[in-house]
C-alpha cells in the first residue's frame, strides 16, 4: 500500500514541479512561492475549521486533530528545512533547464539512503554499493553534458543552489521518518502549511519588496495555484505512506524521486532543450542506480 500511494505522489510532485519552472519563467521568484504556498493554506484552512467545528470527524482522512506545544516546535523546524530547501531549489529551477534540472534532483535519495545508513546503522549490501557507484558515475558523466551548454557544476551558482536545495530536502525527508511516526499525517500537512506563508511573509517583505525594481518584475499567472495544489496532493499521499508502520523512508525517497521523468520529458518535449539524446542517457543511468538501490531493500 505504501509504495502504490509512493508513486502516486511521484505522478503528482511530477506536475508539480512543471507548474513551478511555467511560474518561474522569467518571474520573480519570491513572490511567486509566497502566492503558491497562500493558495495551499487556504485549502488547509478550510480542512482545520471544519474539522474544529465538527463537521469531518477522527475516523476520516481529512480530519485535522489538535496538536501540543512540541508537535508545532517540530512542524516549525520541518518548515524552516523545507522553506530553504524550496528557496535554494526555485532560484535554481528558474535559471537552469529543466533537463539539467532533472537529473541532479534524481540524486536526492542516494543522500536520503547515505543519511540513513549513518543515522540509522544501516550497512551497504553489494547492490546498494552498486547502485551508489553507478549514480556517481553518471552524475559525474551528466557534469560534462552541462559544459556543452556553457553550464559549468563548479562556477555556475545555479548548479550550487540546486544541490543545497537537494541536500536539505534529504535532511527533511530523514526528519520526515521521525516526525510522521509521532504527529498525525494531516496535522503535520496543515500546519506545515501555515508556518510556510508565515515565514514567507518577512522574506517577501525585507528581502524581496524593497528591491523588486532592480530585480525580475513579478507577473501572476494562472499556474501559481496548482504549484500549491499539486504539492498539497503530493505530499499528502508521501506523508501518508511513510506513517505506515511497515514504509521504508529510502525506498519512499528513491520512488518519489521518479517524478524528474515527468520533468525531464516535458523539458525536452515543450521547451526543446538541448543535448536531449546525451542527457537522457546520463539521467538513465542514474535511474539504473536507483533501481539498484531499491533491489538492495
């Protein structure tokens, strides 16, 4: 069960991840993030004031429970991880292609697997050690596709603020296995919905607002809101399938992560992007480490 409602969240964070570089095309970035993350919160509003007030009850999915003190102090440290992780990640999918993009996200479960095997004692069998081997190869492989087109992974910043964001999205996928086991799924969703536009509020207002002028003008656009919605239904089916007693966060981050096919082939397919033939190969490379990893299990 839980890896059907893993892949489904894959499909999801796939269309997700679209919406985003359509949003971000030419767009401030900020602004853009702050009205997507609105949207989810008025969703998840809803959902906590009908729950309050009786109208959806325990026993159905929807339900948002009331929760203590120190479940908000968790949600709030999920949020700041997530928070930077989606700010390095915006910036990066804005001014890099999407099948550049794409296969560098891919290796965010390799560094979800490595933090697990330290945090939690976890050995490299021979597959795992394969798959890890074949993703570094390929990823180094997939650096030299970049150069054709100008992008160097040690100069360009872009490349540097992807692998923060993919780095700090494994932290908060590790996180994720400690949290989920204690809050309740629509709980941790809800609120981590409102701490986002919370702390989004002063960076739109001290970093972004005083400078716009010098900077990209913002434009809505009709794909901000399904940013939202779209990570809403995401990460609902994710939290979900890891809260289930029997999920493995590792197989979980490796499935999820099968998203960036969906991103990669609307980049080549929609946007024309270049060295398509070189690049696919490179990015199934790194997929055959991953299915490695996943046979390891």
């Amino acid at each position: 069960m839980w890896l059907i409602l893993a892949f489904a969240s894959a499909f999801f964070l796939g269309f997700y991840d679209i919406f985003k570089k359509i949003s971000l095309n030419e767009n401030a970035v900020i602004p853009t993030l702050f009205f997507s993350t609105v949207m989810a919160s008025v969703i998840m509003l809803v959902l906590v004031v009908v729950s309050a007030m009786g109208y959806l009850t325990p026993d159905q999915l929807m339900y948002v429970p009331p929760v203590s003190g120190g479940d908000h102090l968790r949600i709030i440290l999920k949020t700041v991880i997530v928070l930077s992780s989606w700010i390095f990640t915006f910036f990066a999918m804005k001014n890099l292609p999407l099948t550049i993009l794409a296969p560098i996200r891919s290796t965010g479960p390799l560094w979800t697997m490595l933090g697990a095997f330290v945090i939690f004692s976890e050995r490299l069998n021979f597959f795992q050690l394969a798959g890890v081997l074949v993703i570094f190869v390929f990823f180094y492989l997939f650096s030299t596709a970049g150069k054709l087109e100008g992008i160097s992974f040690r100069s360009n910043k872009f490349i540097w603020f992807l692998i923060a964001g993919t780095l700090l999205g494994t932290c908060s996928a590790l996180y994720d296995r400690y949290l989920l086991r204690q809050t309740d799924v629509m709980a941790v969703q809800a609120y981590f919905t409102f701490y986002q536009t919370l702390l989004l509020v002063p960076v739109l207002l001290l970093l972004w607002y005083p400078g716009r002028a010098k900077t990209t003008t913002f434009q809505w656009r009709w794909s901000i809101p399904f940013i939202g919605i779209f990570l809403l239904i995401g990460d609902y089916l994710y939290f979900y399938s890891i809260s289930l007693p029997d999920s493995l966060i590792s197989v979980i981050s490796l499935v999820r992560r099968s998203n960036v096919l969906i991103v990669f082939l609307f980049g080549a397919i929609f946007y024309q992007e270049k060295n398509i033939r070189k690049k696919g190969i490179y990015l199934a490379g790194i997929l055959l480490g991953l299915l490695l990893l996943i046979l390891g299990r």
